[in-house]
C-alpha cells in the first residue's frame, strides 16, 4: 500500500515541476538568441569600423554619400561592399549605422568630433579615430510562454578604433 502513494506523489511532483523547468529552459534560450544577436551587430558594427579605418582618401566632411563610407556600411551590414546581399542580422539596415569621425586632443586627453571646418579651409588633416555605433536601438523582445512582463530589450553596439588611413 506504501508503495502506490510515492507513485502517485512522484507523478504529482512531476506534474508540477515539469512546467518550472520547461519556463527555466525556453528562459535560457531566449538570453542565448538575445546575447548571440548582440554579438552580431557588434562584429557588424566592428566589420564597419576596422574597413573604414583602412580606407584611404575618404571624405568625412561628406559623411553619408562618400562611397568609401557608404561602402564600409554595405559591408558591415551585408558582408558585401555593393550590398547585394541579404543583412546578417535580420532588421540590420544601412540607415541604423552612423560613423562619427573624432580627433584626439592632447592637452586634456580626449575626442572631440571632427571638426568640419578643415573641410572648407581646404585642410586635409584626417581624423584619428572613427566611431561606429547604431543611430535606432536594434529591439529584440524575449518571448517566454506564460509570462508578458517583459518589455523590448534595446541593443546598441558602438565601437571606437583609431583611423589609419589618410
């Protein structure tokens, strides 16, 4: 007679567990997608960043339409220089990509951004570093069954390297 009620409480213990430990699992994969898609826009982002730190003659004055950056985006975000290929994170667009220029100031030891006016005065003075980062919040939502708490977690990669083209 003993025996028939620890069956009977292993399948209850079972029975009330097994939901717990399904939540716990569909939990870990969600923080897998969401830790394995900000590792890929920040390669992206640093795809972008160390291409256009090797590019030689690039316009910064003319940020978006010199086709040194515009080439440095495609690749980033496609893995192609003419963007003929798909985006390596779904929802990655060239639009969310900005460059900003910096020049490093040794007196206190910081950057400032690029100083445009070089670019009228006829100075070609190249910045020293370039950084990379996303303009929109790439939004991903967890998705755990049985629980609606959690709100859209906001990735944003920014990368800075030194420019070492002229």
């Amino acid at each position: 007679m003993r025996l028939g009620n620890r069956r009977g409480n292993s399948v209850v213990e079972v029975a009330l567990l097994l939901p717990l430990l399904l939540m716990l699992l569909v939990g870990m994969y969600q923080i897998a997608q969401i830790t394995y898609t900000y590792y890929t826009l920040r390669k992206a982002v640093y795809a972008v960043a160390t291409y256009l730190s090797a590019q030689q003659g690039v316009n910064f004055c003319n940020n978006p339409a010199d086709p040194g950056i515009s080439a440095a985006i495609n690749f980033g975000v496609t893995g192609t220089t003419d963007g003929s290929q798909p985006a390596v994170v779904g929802g990655l667009t060239s639009d969310m990509i900005v460059i900003t220029p910096e020049s490093y100031l040794p007196l206190t030891q910081t950057t400032t951004p690029y100083d445009t006016s070089v670019c009228t005065s006829g100075d070609t003075t190249p910045p020293d570093y370039i950084t990379v980062s996303m303009t929109s919040d790439f939004t991903v939502t967890p998705a755990i069954p049985f629980i609606s708490l959690f709100q859209p977690i906001s990735l944003s990669p920014k990368v800075t390297v030194p420019y070492g083209g002229t």
